[in-house]
C-alpha cells in the first residue's frame, strides 16, 4: 500500500465528468513574460475518449494538500494523445497552455498608429477573445505614432512590444479561469508565502520549505548609453545614458551603446535606456533553489528565513520555475507502493529588482527586419490630387497592409528623397496620390519608412510610348485640379536633337546679370498676340 503524504492531484477537462482523468504526473513550467507549459500525464476507464471533447477545451489542475487547496493552474489544451492501454485503464498525455498561447498561431503583418502599448495590446487580446487582463503600470509610456507588426506572430509581437517598454507579465489563476497581468515596476509583485529553510529534514506538515537555495553574481554591462537622430532636430543628439546600480564587485567600465536606440523623443529615450540596462543586467544578481511549495509562482515574492547565511534571508521573486508532480496510483495495476510526491526547481531575483526580458532572448524576440526595399502606392484624403505635409511627406498604403483603407490615415507621414536637397536650395517633387513609389526602411527598421523611388505601372505609363521613344529625356507634370501639363523634353536621336519646352500657360525668365544667345541657324518667332519690349537703357541692333 502506498505511503500517505497528504498530496492530492485533480483535473478537470472541458464538459467532461470529474472523474474522467486521474493525475499520474505533471509538469508545469512557468516564466515572466512567457506563455505556461503544463504536461499532463493521466489515466482513465474510458479508452475511446472523444478528442473533440478535449482539444482547445479550457483544463484545470488542482494540487491539494490534506484536503486544503493550495495551488491551481487553468488553461486550454492544446495538445492531447492516447497512450498505451491496460486491463482497466488507458494512458493519455495532455499539454495545456494560457488562452496567451493562441496568439502564437497567428502571423499578421499590420499598421498601429497614435496609441499607447497597453492599448495595442489589448486589440491583440481582445481579438483572440482574452478579456481577463490587467496592466499595473506605474509609469507612463508615450504614445507610438506609428507601429509595425510585420511578419511576426501576435504573440511575438506581444512578447516585443512589451519588452521594447520595459513591461514583464504573469498569470493569475482563479476558479475556472486566469488573468494576464502586464507591469512595469517591482511593486506590481504580490506578497507570496514565507518559506523556511530545511537543514535538516523537517516534513511537509511543519510548512513549506526551501530545501535548496543558491545565490550567485555575474559581471554584465556596467551602464548603457543609446543615440538616435530625428530629422525635425537634426543638430540635436539624441543620446541617453544610464549607469547601474550593485556595481561594487565588478568594474564600472563595461558600458553598451547601441545605436539607433529606437526613439525620437528625450522622455522615451531616458526610459527605454534604463530598460535596456534593467535587461542587461536582470540576472546579474540571481539565485535559484528547490523547494515543496506549489504556490510558488512568477508574479509574486517569497520570503526566506533560517538560511545560514543571514544575507539571503529577504525576499525573492520568482522569475522562472518548473514544478513536478508524480502520483503513480492513479495507474492502479502499474502504481505499487510509491507515494504522491511534489517539488519544484525556481530562479529568482531579489524583490525590489524590476526584471524586464532581454531583447533577443525567447521572452523577447528581435523587432523583424524590412529584408530590401518594398512598393506602395501614395494615398490621401478623397478629392485631393496632392497630399503633403510642411516637410513634403507623403501617406502610402502597403500591399501587406490589410487593414488600410488608402487613404490619410494608412500610414504615418513618410519621408521622400529628392535629388538634391540642401537649406531652402535642391530639387522637390512630390509624389501624388495614385503614384506607385518604392520605399526603404532605415536600419531594416519597418517602424521607419522612406520613399527613394519611383515607378510607373500598368495604369500609370510613361509620358512617351516606349520602346518608340527610348531616345527623350522627359519630365512632364500634370496640372493640378485641372487639364494640361509642363515639360521639358530632350531628344538624343541623332540627326532629330531637340530641346523641347511646353508651358500650359506663362513662362516667366529672371537673370540677374547678362543673358546672351547664340543661334547658329535661323530663328522663328511666332506670337498670338500683342508684344511688349521694355528697355531701359540703349538696344543695339547690328
């Protein structure tokens, strides 16, 4: 007969009766700003269980301890398999994820433009039917003018956007369901159970206990400072600089520079410096351990106490943790003697240490890069033909974006390159609505887009049929809110070279010194109407 430790372990699955499942074993991994993995192994009289009946079906796991209730994890299943079958019971594994989890099964590439990430991130929730979240910000966090999904799923999107403004998230579990919780400072963190730790071998029924514990430093970047460039100041650079904090055993010179640094704005470069060094340096103060207590979980703190070192009898708080529960007599004929057992592995960090996702590690995947340069075509209100801003922007619709309606509010105002562009000197030609252009992205970035060509297309055909016409040089324009056009033609064909000049009404010539023309050959004048000469000084006819 199996020995009694008082554990119990219970699972419910979709519309099924309770009993359907006996636990066998569990593994349950959990992280900031990472979507849980629970793995279920279970038993049941029923060998034929309809999988339409478990699959996508909300799960919950229940730990009890004498009868008391001490943790529960709710999710979905998103993974069910039918193992091996014995005289009265069959096998069956069971994955369960967060409702998060089904954001990773949809890529998108989409345009979000003047909203704040917490609002962002609740269109992408509230899209996947996620309703039970929350945001404990502490501070605030600008609005983004113009933000990119591109070709990334909804939940790396999420996990990106989260870690570009420094916030971290975690579950909570109530009866039946769970709410996300995104914050951005420690203080967000609740209170966890105080937990002893077990020199010798003390019982589960003295409390829960920490019957490991291991603490280490590691030397990381000293101080972050990040540059960027706007445009609207350009003379101003926009450099920020942060220097940690728990330097004493390490050297202060270890500084990362990034550039660019993501931000256009002082406020926003202040904050996303010091999240770049909040996530540098997440784990330079660290521990991990062991411990009995299934409450454990990210999103809260526990304290230590009776640890021989007395420096590490203080509060920690859970960053990742995997716990393991085995109950072999739930497989009656394969069960024996073993007992129900529990323990759990977990990594921490100190309380009052705000930890945010490293980018490029899997809690926070790099922002995607634009791979060359891509077309769109130049968009505006209904009834215009031009559409600008003071800087010569222009809007653009993107083939990929699915949800503009091609017009001013498809994109963020874009830069355009001209030929030559100095201080109120150089080339300008707007492109006009209608007008397939060819946009890059600065640093790959699609956050930052910028016109640097264009191209005609099937409907909108060069001034000259070609190949006919391969020898002229052109540039028409077309009359704006009207009928006509302005040219400049050049001809190249030997024999037939011609410059070419057609104004659709004045033509005005101003020098400010000599003008003189040399005609080798005759002149034609022909005028309409009247003609009028001006001379204010002598004219010489020879």
């Amino acid at each position: 007969m199996a020995q009694s430790t008082g554990l119990q372990f219970t699972v419910k699955v979709g519309a099924l009766a309770d009993n359907t499942f006996a636990v066998a074993s569990f593994k349950l991994d959990e992280g900031l700003n990472s979507p849980f993995s629970l793995k279920l192994e279970v038993a049941s009289q029923q060998p034929d269980i309809d999988f339409g009946a478990v699959l996508d079906q909300p799960c919950e796991l229940l730990v009890w301890y004498n009868g008391e209730l001490q943790r529960r994890v709710c999710g979905v299943v998103s993974e069910f398999a039918q193992g091996d079958s014995g005289f009265r019971r069959t096998r069956y594994q069971l994955q369960v994820k967060p409702a998060l989890w089904r954001l990773g099964l949809r890529q998108n590439s989409r345009i979000f433009q003047a909203q704040k990430p917490d609002e962002i991130l609740s269109i992408l929730l509230q899209e996947h039917g996620i309703t039970d979240y929350a945001f404990a910000l502490k501070n605030e966090h600008a609005q983004r003018e113009y933000c990119v999904q591109y070709r990334e799923t909804n939940l790396d999107f999420v996990n990106r956007l989260a870690a570009e403004e420094g916030l971290f998230y975690f579950h909570e579990f109530e009866a039946g369901k769970h709410r996300i919780v995104f914050a951005d400072d420690a203080a967000a963190l609740t209170q966890g159970p105080e937990l002893f730790f077990n020199l010798g071998n003390r019982s589960l029924e003295q409390g829960p206990y920490v019957r490991q514990f291991h603490y280490r430093e590691s030397v990381r970047p000293s101080d972050v400072e990040l540059k960027d460039y706007s445009f609207k100041t350009p003379a101003y650079g926009l450099s920020q600089k942060k220097m940690g904090a728990e330097l004493e055993h390490q050297r202060d010179t270890y500084q990362h520079f990034d550039y660019p640094g993501r931000y256009k704005q002082d406020g926003s470069g202040k904050a996303f410096a010091q999240h770049r060094l909040d996530a540098l340096r997440n784990d330079a103060v660290a521990g991990s351990g062991k411990s009995n207590s299934a409450a454990l979980l990210p999103g809260q703190h526990f304290s230590l106490t009776e640890h021989p070192n007395g420096s590490l009898n203080t509060d920690w708080q859970i960053v990742h943790i995997r716990h393991t529960g085995e109950q072999p007599q739930a497989l009656e004929e394969e069960g024996g003697s073993s007992p129900t057992v529990y323990h759990n592995e977990f990594g921490v960090v100190k309380a009052s240490t705000t930890w945010r996702a490293r980018i490029g590690s899997p809690e926070a995947p790099h922002k995607p890069m634009v791979d060359g340069p891509q077309i769109a075509i130049v968009v505006g209100p209904e009834g215009e033909e031009i559409y600008c801003d003071e800087h010569g922007r222009v809007k653009l619709q993107f083939p990929w974006d699915r949800y503009g309606s091609s017009n001013d509010q498809s994109s963020c105002w874009v830069r355009v390159s001209q030929g030559w562009a100095g201080g109120q000197y150089g080339m300008m030609a707007i492109p006009r609505i209608g007008h397939e252009v060819i946009v890059s992205f600065l640093e790959g970035d699609p956050d930052q887009p910028i016109v640097t060509g264009r191209t005609y297309h099937a409907t909108n055909r060069p001034p000259y049929d070609l190949p006919a016409n391969k020898t002229r040089t052109v540039l028409r324009t077309e009359t704006h809110q009207g009928e006509g056009f302005n040219e400049l033609r050049f001809e190249d064909q030997a024999g037939q070279e011609e410059i070419y000049i057609h104004g659709q009404k004045d033509l005005n010539v101003l020098i400010e010194n000599d003008a003189a023309w040399h005609i080798k050959h005759d002149q034609h004048t022909d005028i309409d109407n009247e003609r009028v000469t001006r001379i204010k000084a002598n004219d010489h006819l020879t």
